[in-house]
C-alpha cells in the first residue's frame, strides 16, 4: 500500500476505530477534526469481527449439517452488519474534504487496529472509550486496554460525550 506522508516524511494516515456505537461516532467526529489539520490526510475506518467459534469434535462426529448452515448465516449476517457499518462511518465523513477508506477485518478490534496501523504507516488511532472505566476496562480486557501496550502509534481515546 501506498503510504501517505506530508513533505517531511510524516504519515498522513488516521486509523479510526468505527462500529457504529454512539462512542465510535464520537472517535469518528475527532479524528475528523484532528486529520481536517493535516494536508492530504486520509482517514482508514476499521471494523473488527470475530467469526463464530466451531469447537472441535471427537475424531468421527462431525457437527451437524443445521449446525454448520447455522454458522455460516451468522458469519455472512455478522459482515453484512460490519460492511453497513462501515459504510454508515463513511457517510458521515461525506461532508469533509478528507478522503476516507474502510476496512473490514476478522479477528480483535485491538488486533484490527494494530494491523491497520502497521499495513498504513498510521500517525494515529483513534478509538472510542465505550464509557467504561479503567478499572472496568482492565477487567473485562477492553480494546482500549488491550491496544495501548501493543503499539507505538500514538492512540488518541475519546470518551463518550456528555
């Protein structure tokens, strides 16, 4: 992928966390304003799902072919979801003189984003808080929490507004 940078060699891409919650509309409306700064920047939406999880059967019992359909249902309902998502996020970023891009990736958010930051050379990631707290956030390992240490992009977290 072409990497985006400004005349002193710094990139111009903002990865944006978006899943279309009321706190990723607000990550979304702040990258906006911090990338509207940067000439020719370019925003990347990044949706993250999770396939359903097949679990393993004993040598000889294969899971049942209702079992199976149910699963690739739920798949194909899960990216239908994400793509609209995605193109909602993209639609509110209409309005601006930014270029924008989505992607949609299997596997953690923390994990999604961690890819997409690396795949662009991003200058930033912006994710929302889902309000909770940090105490919250440690125990039930949210995004957030889960991203923070794994990167050396600076991450922008954006609290729900009031």
């Amino acid at each position: 992928m072409q990497e985006e940078r400004d005349a002193g060699g710094i990139s111009q891409v903002v990865i944006v966390g978006y899943d279309g919650s009321a706190c990723s509309k607000a990550a979304l409306e702040v990258a906006v304003g911090q990338a509207s700064r940067m000439p020719g920047a370019r925003l990347v939406l990044v949706h993250a799902y999770e396939p359903p999880i097949v679990y393993p059967t004993p040598v000889g019992l294969e899971p049942p072919a209702a079992l199976t359909t149910q699963i690739e249902d739920e798949l194909r309902a899960t990216r239908i979801n994400a793509e609209q998502y995605l193109r909602e996020g993209a639609e509110l970023v209409a309005g601006s003189d930014l270029s924008v891009s989505t992607e949609l990736r299997e596997g953690s958010p923390a994990d999604a984003l961690l890819a997409a930051a690396k795949a662009h050379a991003a200058c930033m990631i912006v994710v929302g808080t889902h309000g909770e707290g940090a105490i919250a956030g440690a125990l039930l390992g949210s995004s957030v929490y889960r991203l923070l240490p794994k990167t050396h992009t600076p991450v922008l977290v954006v609290p729900l507004p009031e």
